[in-house]
C-alpha cells in the first residue's frame, strides 16, 4: 500500500470511529469537537464530513422523536413513587402514542429504579433517568419537597435532549383520563408552556383561594393563576426565547427572601407571566375535587389528587374515594410487583451454593 493510500485509509477508519461514537450515543459534544479539531489539523474536510453525518443523524433523531410523546415527572418516597407507578398506566392506557417517560433521576428509591425495567418492558414504554447538578451560583434551597419543586421549573431548558420538541409535565398524584397526544399538539398561541388555571366552580372553598386577594390580585389582575400539576412545554420556544435564565434570574431575586415562593413550582411561572406568558389550556384538563364542582368532573381530562385545605384528607383515601379506576390501577401494579417479586426469590432459591 502506497503511503497516500495508508494515510486515506487512516483518515477513513478514524472519521468512521467518531461517527460509530456517534451512532452508539457513546460521544459527547465536547468530545466530538476535541477529536474533530485534532483531524481538521491534518485534514480540512474532516469536520465537513463530521457535519454532515451528524446533521443527517440529528434529522433523523428528530423525526423520531415527534412520533413519541414524552412524559416528565418527579417523586420523592415510596408513597408517591406508588402514585407515580400509577399515574404512567393510566398515561399508557389512554393512547396509542408510544411513550417515553423522564424521571429526575436524584431522589427516585432504589427499589423503583430495580422495578423500571421490567414495567418498561411489561407496558412497552421508553423511560430515560435524567439528572443536573444544582448550580453553586444559584441560590440553594435545603428542604427536599422545595428542591423538588425547583426543579420542575428552573431547569426545563437543560435536563433534555435538544431533539425533544415537547415535553409534558404530569404530577405523580394524577390520573390521566383522555390522550395526552391531544395536549402535546396543542396550539400554544406562541406562549412557551400552557398551563391549566385553578377551577372557580366549587365556591365553597372561596376563603381559600389565595390568588384571589392581595399580592397576587394586585399583580395578576384579570389573568389567570395557574396550578403547576399539569403543563406542557414548548421546548424549542422555550429555549429561543432564553425562558430558562429568565425564570432563573427572577428566582435568584425573589428567592432571598424566605417569604417569596411559597409554593415555588407554581409561584414563579405565575410571577414571570408577563415575561414569559403562559397559555391558559382548557379547564377541563385538570379536574380537582378541592377546587373544581362535581359536574365538571365527567368532563375531565386528567384528574389531580391536590391537597385540600379545608378536610386534609389523607392521599390514599382520597385517591380510592374519587378515582374509581385508581383502585384497578393500583392492583393491577401490585400484582406484577408481587410476581417480579417471587420470580426474584425464586431464582435466589435456584442458584447453585458452594461452601468455602
């Protein structure tokens, strides 16, 4: 082989090396540009090369993407991991969308992420566990619940993927009723994320609206407030218009003080309304018995276990008393628990011991 020959052969094997990196989902961006960079040194067209696969691939990324509606959620303790194992069947079984879930990976139990597998492939669904290192800059929170909170809304623009174009947040607590492919391609109006506003109609619990009197009177004046349980993004909106930093920045102002942001999830997207809009979706995707009467109810789209002020009554009840499917849910859940369960102790009894 001729020396020009060798050196072709050398620039082929290690282009082909970086984009099977590429293919296999082993590279990094940072990684790509250092190993592109040492090649465009000896060979120019390298990067072009580079590019143009990379190019074809994120296409195709992209298109896949579209077809699959991608679920956001979070949960802390194994009461609401139990909801959360909920809350997904009840996604699955109300579209035929396939279906991707995205769980914060950083305060989900051992044992939910032992179980996640074998539901994946029991119920046919994608799951990713995504995580982001709370910046040292932006000021800390110390109570678990609220961390969870600001990660609902302060990272949106960091935890996924750049070819996911939405992405929908369903709380652990909720049962989804209708196809939430319908909620994914809904017309945003140009906003960045659309959320449902608090119900009006069961009027018994006026003195407990909140929204309703001072600051956030004042502030919202004929707008709406908004629940955080159920919202969608525009991921690739929300980005263009630097969403993110914008929440970010407010946060960082507001949340020196220990006043502000009381339900932080929720506080801030309805402070940053003006800055970031948001689109008001119909009420009749979240229906919650604490806020919302009892006729409205067989027009719900997603049903949300939300606290209530007034009675506290406790979640389970709750759940057993106002959702009758939940009950089926959760026994269907616990019956293949019980089965990966016994399979596990099965194989434990089965494996070969040796004494030493």
């Amino acid at each position: 082989m001729t020396p020009a020959k060798a050196a072709t052969a050398a620039r082929l094997l290690l282009v082909s090396s970086v984009l099977w990196l590429w293919l296999l989902g082993a590279g990094t961006a940072s990684a790509s540009k250092a190993v592109t960079a040492h090649l465009a040194a000896k060979w120019p067209e390298t990067p072009l090369l580079l590019e143009a696969s990379f190019t074809r691939r994120l296409h195709k990324d992209n298109k896949k993407e579209k077809d699959v509606l991608n679920i956001f959620s979070v949960a802390s303790g194994h009461l609401y991991e139990r909801f959360l194992r909920i809350m997904m069947l009840s996604v699955l079984r109300n579209t035929k969308t396939p279906v991707k879930f995205w769980f914060l990976k950083n305060y989900l139990s051992p044992t939910f992420k032992e179980i996640i597998p074998h539901m994946a492939m029991e119920y046919g669904f994608q799951y990713e566990l995504v995580q982001y290192k709370w910046p040292h800059w932006l000021h800390q929170q110390t109570e678990k619940q609220r961390i969870i909170w600001g990660y609902k809304i302060l990272f949106l623009d960091v935890l996924f993927p750049l070819a996911v174009d939405k992405i929908i947040f369903v709380d652990a607590d909720q049962i989804v009723r209708h196809d939430l492919k319908e909620l994914r391609d809904f017309d945003l109006g140009g906003a960045p994320y659309g959320y449902t506003p608090f119900c009006d109609s069961r009027t018994d619990m006026d003195g407990y609206r909140f929204w309703k009197t001072g600051y956030w009177a004042s502030h919202l004046v004929r707008r709406k407030y908004h629940i955080s349980a159920l919202y969608v993004v525009d991921l690739k909106k929300f980005r263009r218009i630097a969403a993110g930093d914008r929440l970010r920045g407010q946060y960082q102002a507001l949340s020196q003080d220990p006043n502000s942001l009381s339900n932080l999830d929720q506080d801030l997207p309805n402070n940053m309304i003006y800055q970031v809009a948001i689109k008001s979706l119909p009420q009749d995707w979240l229906w919650c018995e604490t806020w919302c009467d009892d006729e409205s109810k067989q027009r719900a789209k997603t049903i949300d276990l939300c606290n209530n002020p007034k009675t506290k009554e406790p979640k389970l009840k709750a759940a057993a008393r106002i959702v009758p499917e939940w009950i089926e849910y959760d026994t269907e859940i616990r019956r293949l628990l019980d089965n990966l369960e016994n399979k596990k102790k099965s194989t434990s009894k089965s494996s070969p011991c040796s004494d030493i």
